[in-house]
C-alpha cells in the first residue's frame, strides 16, 4: 500500500500527532533510502554532500531524530528552530492541511523544548563526516532583548552545528519579522560573537518589499559574519490559494504561513531577485514548493547552491527524497551537466 494511500486513510488525526508518529518512526530507523549519486555531491563551506537536498527546519524542532532523518537520503538536515528557553508555541489547532494543493498553513509558534534539551540530543548523535547539519536558532516569544536570544544560542550552537541560520522571518511570532529591518539586522549580527564562527546563514520572508530585500542583500555582501541567505520562510499572502475550490475553504484564513507548492514561483522570483543582486557572492539556499526533481532543478539553475524542502514529505512520505535525488540525477545527464555545480544560475528552463 503507498504511502499515499495510508496518509488519506489517517488523515482524521491532527496533522500534529501524525507528524509526531513520523518523527518517532524516524527515530526507530525504521527507513533506509540512502543512495549517492556521482553527479549530485557537492562541496559547501568547507563540507562535502552528498547531495544539495536538505531538510528545512521545523520538522526536527529538538533534534531527536537525525540518524533517521539522514537514512531517508537527504544530503543535509536543519534542526530546530530552538530557543533559549523552552516554549509551548500558539494555542492548537494551528496546522492545517490544504490537500487539494498539497499545501500546509501552521502558526506553531516556535514551539520547543530549549536549548539544553536541544544540546542534550546533539550530543548522543554519533556524527559522520559528511553529515552536514544546521541549527535555526530563534527568540523566545516574550523575550525581552531579542538580540541577546540570538548572541546566547549562537555561542551555544556553534560547537555542535556545521552552520546557523538566524530566523528572523516566521510569521508566528509577534514582532520576529521587525528584525529583518536594516538597523535590526545590523544589530542582530554585531551582537552575535565573533570567536570561532561558523558559517551564518540569515532566513528571509518571501513577504518582504523590494527595498527591504536589496538592504538585506547589501547587509550579508556587507558583513563577514553573514555567509547567506535562506530564501525563503512561509508567506502569510493567500491569493496563491484561489486557482482552485478548496473543500474546507475556512482553513485558508486561518493565520499562520503557507508553504508547499502555491509558494513556489514566488520563491523562485525572490531567489532569481536574490542571486541578481548578491552575483554569486553568497550561498543561496532555497526553500518553498520542492516536491520533485525538476523543482530542485529549477531552484539552482536560478541560483542555489543548496535547496530544502518540508511540506512535500508530508503528502509523499520517506520514499520521496529518493525520487528527487533519481529524477533530478537524470535531468542532469540529459542536458549534459557533469556535476550539479556546473547547473547553478544557468537559468535553463525545462
């Protein structure tokens, strides 16, 4: 039976106790999809991959499961988002599946378990060379100096991640998006400590005005501590939803961010907007609307070096990493690229 199949036949259950049994099955190891593939590894920041396909934070808030989240394929994984002290995030329900699009609108809120409990987990993974991973650090909700919140777990992350990423575009925090402003940001980054740096990675609001994105762009050209950008975080524009009828249409103005397909062209607009304007300076990691191979494709033939994907894993289950990584190893070989680096910001339409 597939698993999409399954999926349907339990699709009465919250979609956050559903995520919880797929983490736990995670954790069990009860998947082993791993396959390399010659054309597909790549090197980033110092590290080889064995391929540019990550898993975007969220789904591995407390870094419980990152053998099995490795097992299912993936050429990185992002943990997190944690915060300095644990949190419960909004009130429930705040996930809601949007099947007709294979889409997801969630306000969960930064909900986790802290940063102690965080490094706890970190540090009974026996790591192995090539596993690349990040940690997505944010503040907590009723913190009161949110730059502190950053410069405190980035101290703390650094000695166990492979790179930071600084999310400060969730829209289910009240105010986090203020700190993409350019005298935040700026700020932000001064405070974060300057000894044994790892690289940073800033995650953007595919929401952001065209004069708030080139200061961010100037800002990570500008500054040393800044390696790149994660484009993008999930939208909170809905109009992305109308193309067709929508069964439970009340769930569409539910508040929270939208991710999935209906995000994807405009991701693809930012990141095309974003590599124009940094010129390949900067390490461009896409996220919004990955379900196969020719996304991912398209993704950096626009000018990614790395991509991660979330929503898609929902509606296709583990197997789903594996068909990327075939399809988009193929699509390589038939337009005669040698090597997924020679692909990015090509620009080569399908």
């Amino acid at each position: 039976m597939s698993y999409r199949i399954i999926s349907k036949l339990v699709d009465f259950l919250p979609p956050e106790f559903l995520h919880f049994l797929f983490l736990n099955s995670l954790k069990l190891r009860f998947f082993k999809k791993k396959k390399r593939f010659e054309n597909l590894q790549t090197n980033v920041c110092g590290m080889s991959l064995d391929n540019p396909v990550g898993l975007a934070a969220g789904f591995d808030k407390n870094a419980e499961a990152i053998s099995g989240i490795f097992d299912l394929g993936f050429g990185f994984v992002e943990l997190g988002t944690v915060t300095p002290m644990p949190q419960k995030g909004n009130a429930k329900p705040r996930v809601f599946k949007i099947p007709e699009f294979e889409a997801v609108i969630q306000r969960l809120g930064f909900n986790n378990l802290g940063i102690e409990n965080f490094v706890r987990n970190l540090k009974k993974f026996k790591k192995k060379k090539n596993n690349f991973i990040g940690v997505n650090i944010g503040k907590n909700k009723n913190s009161s100096n949110s730059f502190e919140d950053y410069s405190l777990l980035y101290g703390i992350a650094k000695d166990y991640a492979d790179y930071i990423t600084i999310n400060v575009s969730s829209p289910n925090t009240p105010g986090l998006r203020d700190l993409q402003k350019k005298e935040n940001i700026n700020e932000l980054v001064k405070n974060l400590p300057s000894k044994k740096k790892k690289p940073t990675f800033v995650k953007i609001s595919p929401d952001l005005e065209e004069k708030e994105l080139d200061d961010i762009c100037d800002i990570a050209l500008e500054n040393n501590k800044i390696d790149g950008l994660i484009v993008t975080n999930t939208t909170i524009s809905r109009p992305l939803l109308t193309t067709r009828p929508i069964k439970n249409s009340w769930k569409v103005d539910e508040a929270g961010g939208l991710s999935g397909p209906p995000l994807r062209k405009l991701n693809n607009k930012i990141i095309k907007k974003v590599y124009s304007r940094t010129k390949g300076k900067l390490i461009i990691v896409g996220v919004g609307g990955i379900s196969s191979g020719k996304d991912v494709f398209e993704k950096i033939s626009l000018g990614c070096n790395l991509v991660q994907l979330y929503t898609s894993l929902i509606y296709q289950g583990p197997n789903l990493v594996l068909d990327i990584l075939s399809e988009l190893s193929y699509l390589l070989e038939k337009h005669k690229i040698e090597n997924i680096n020679n692909l990015i910001g090509t620009n080569i339409k399908l």
